[in-house]
C-alpha cells in the first residue's frame, strides 16, 4: 500500500473494498475522502463540502467513547447511517478515524482487517506529519518571543530567522498582533491548559488568506497576524469567536477569554510596539468590563495612557485625594454622579436622563462634589484631574478584585 499522502490511502482502500472511505482527525473535521460508491449520506456530504459536520452530531459520536478505542468498532446515531469507526493510532497516541458507511451495519472481518491495515499506515504518516509540525511549531515560536524581546539585537535576529523561514511574500506588509487572556491564570488547571492551546490553534486556522503564527503559554497567548492590509474587523471577531467557542467546548460554560488588539505595523521589527499594546488592551477588556471581551488599540481613551503605569505606581497614584474625601463620607451617590457625568462629557440632559433624576438634582449633586472635594468643576485643570482620578480608582479596584491585594 502507498505511504505518499492520505488520500492515496482512502483511494486504494475505497477501490479494494468498492466502499467510500474517509479519514478524520481527532476533532472529526475531514483529512481526505474517496470518491462515493453510493454508500453516501447526509453527513458525509456535509463532510465534504465543509470539511466537518455538526457540533449536535460530533457530540453524540464522542459520547460512544471513540476517543479510548484502541480497535475497530460500529457508530450506529441518529441522523446518520452506521459507520465503521477505526481509530488511527501511532505510539499509543490518537491521531484520527478511519470511516466505512454500511446502510446495515454489516462489515465482513477482510473488510475490518483492510481498514486497521490502512489506519496503521495513516498513523504512521500522520505522527511523522506531527512530529514535523511540532518542530517547525517550536521553531516559530522561539523566533516570535525574540521578536518581541527587549533586547534590541534580539529582535533585529529575530526578523532575519522569520524572513528565512519564508512564511510570507514580500507584499505582506502588514504585522498586528491579537492578544488572548485567560481569566486567573492562577487556577488555570493542566486540561485548561490544553483547552486553551487547542482553541488558540483553531483560531488560527480561521486566518485561510493569509499567514498567522501563534505563542501560547498556559493562560496567555498571541498571534501575529500578517498580510496585505490591515486585518478587517470582522477576520478578527471571527477568530476571537471561534477560539473562545472551542475554549468553552472543552472546558465549561463559566470559562471566561479577553481579547486585545494591537496597532497595525508596517515592518518586522515594529512588532513588538503591536505586541505591548495587544497586551495592554486585553488586560483593559479583563478588568473593565464596560469595555467588552475585545479591545482595540486605538479606541480605549484614557485607558491607553493609564494601563502603561508600572502597577505598583498605578496603585499608590489612584487614592487620589478629592476622590478620597468623598470615599471618606461615605458619598458613594455623589462618585457615580460624577462618573457618569464625565463618562457623558459633562452634558447635564444626557446625565440626568442616564441616572434618571431631575436637572436640579444633578446640580445639587454637583455642587456638593465641589464644596467636599474643594474642586471647581468648571476649572480646566479640576475636572481633568477628578476625571482621571475616577478612571485610576475603576483601574486600581478591578486590579484588586481580578488579583487581590
């Protein structure tokens, strides 16, 4: 039997057997197929045509417990006529499924024989495959984290090994990085670990027109998207959905993913500056929710300027002392007065419509604000600095409340 590729396989087992074959991975997304022999059904089309089927019938095959199978075995579900699952294995590691459609569920033994012999052969190729990938994997990765390092001559290698790697032609001009955090990397368990990995990959994979390399540790990661142009809005929304779609399908329901999103860079070696701001505006999507479970350099505000304080400055700097003095009498009405008041640029009808009282009664607030605080909020200088003192307070109390201390 041919050891050139897999569909060589699926081709010469399909012809001894007169039967369609086809070979999955471990997520039951489509390697190669054969030609139909009329065995077809539904979701061996669906397969085909888009290269997976359905989460509803994926669940349902896992539930059989094809994962731990070691030897060739029937899936009789609902929706879909009996197969012949054989798993793939090499070393003792699942690498995939070796499928046969019968209508009846009827597989002679020279038949289940001939499909072990393939996925034997299929094993073979596909932990040479990974073992390959998995070093080429490493490689990438070492050169991405020298790409961002603060070591200038680091970076300046860096550049020269990801251009030998020839990843990318010379009108890929455009380098942004895509930040992920995971929510308390504290108690992040090894499985998450894994789950988190493996979402990351499938994001990745959602980037078909161009080239986008990944850097994962066990709660944080990145990936340096490069292309023509900047990435489109809706190529970064479907990547960060689609990892956090796979996260929480291998984890649970509570599991919780931020997004930050870097400046777009015209060079390599300017990667490491979308590199700092990914990460700074998925710690803003982490501790303010009000921002979203993605945040884009560009459009955090006052965020941007404020998130780049070494933490312990941020912390001392945040009791500032108006803000403190209304904290110390109790005033909790009177900071989100005021919060909301700037966070609506001072314009009194769209505050009292947001906090729902009358124009009188913000102008009372308002008053009481300045003669505690000792600030005018008419003055310049007194309302930038009651302002950023709000956003240092919001910043330094979701520290506190993600972090301790």
């Amino acid at each position: 039997m041919s050891d050139g590729d897999l569909q060589s396989i699926v081709d010469e087992l399909a012809e001894r057997l007169r039967r369609s074959v086809a070979i999955d991975d471990p997520s039951i997304r489509l390697l190669a197929a054969s030609r139909h022999f009329g065995d077809e059904d539904a979701v061996r089309v669906t397969s085909v045509l888009n290269r997976g089927v359905d989460s509803a019938i994926t669940d349902r095959i896992f539930a059989l417990g094809i994962a731990r199978w070691s030897t060739p075995g029937i899936v009789d579900i609902e929706g879909a006529m009996p197969r012949l699952c054989t798993p793939v294995r090499c070393n003792g590691m699942l690498l995939g499924y070796l499928w046969l459609i019968d209508k009846n569920g009827v597989f002679t033994d020279r038949e289940m024989a001939a499909a072990t012999e393939a996925a034997a052969t299929a094993g073979t190729m596909l932990y040479r495959r990974l073992l390959l990938h998995e070093r080429s994997k490493a490689r990438q990765e070492g050169i991405l984290r020298e790409l961002v390092s603060p070591d200038v001559a680091v970076r300046t290698q860096a550049v020269e090994d990801l251009r030998a790697e020839q990843l990318f032609g010379d009108d890929c001009t455009s380098f942004t990085v895509l930040a992920v955090q995971c929510r308390i990397p504290q108690t992040t368990s090894a499985p998450q670990q894994v789950a988190f990995e493996a979402a990351i990959e499938d994001g990745v994979r959602a980037v078909s027109a161009d080239v986008a390399l990944m850097v994962a540790n066990r709660s944080r990661a990145w990936i340096l998207l490069i292309q023509r142009q900047a990435p489109a809005k809706a190529l970064v929304d479907c990547v960060a959905e689609r990892i956090t779609s796979r996260f929480r399908r291998l984890t649970d329901d509570t599991a919780r993913l931020f997004f930050g999103l870097g400046g777009t860079v015209g060079k390599l070696d300017a990667v490491v500056t979308s590199y700092q701001q990914a990460l700074l505006a998925a710690r803003a999507a982490l501790l303010l929710p009000s921002i979203g479970e993605l945040a884009r350099w560009g459009e955090l505000g006052p965020y941007e300027l404020l998130l780049k304080l070494p933490l312990d400055d941020l912390l001392a700097t945040s009791p500032v002392p108006a803000l403190v003095a209304l904290e110390e009498d109790n005033h909790h009405v009177l900071l989100e007065t005021l919060t909301d008041f700037f966070d609506h640029g001072g314009n009194i009808q769209r505050t009292v419509d947001s906090l729902r009282i009358h124009r009188a009664t913000l102008y009372q607030r308002l008053k009481r604000v300045e003669q505690i605080t000792g600030c005018n909020i008419n003055n310049g200088d007194d309302r930038l600095m009651l302002h950023l003192g709000l956003k240092l307070r919001a910043i330094a109390a979701a520290y506190r409340d993600e972090f301790g201390g």
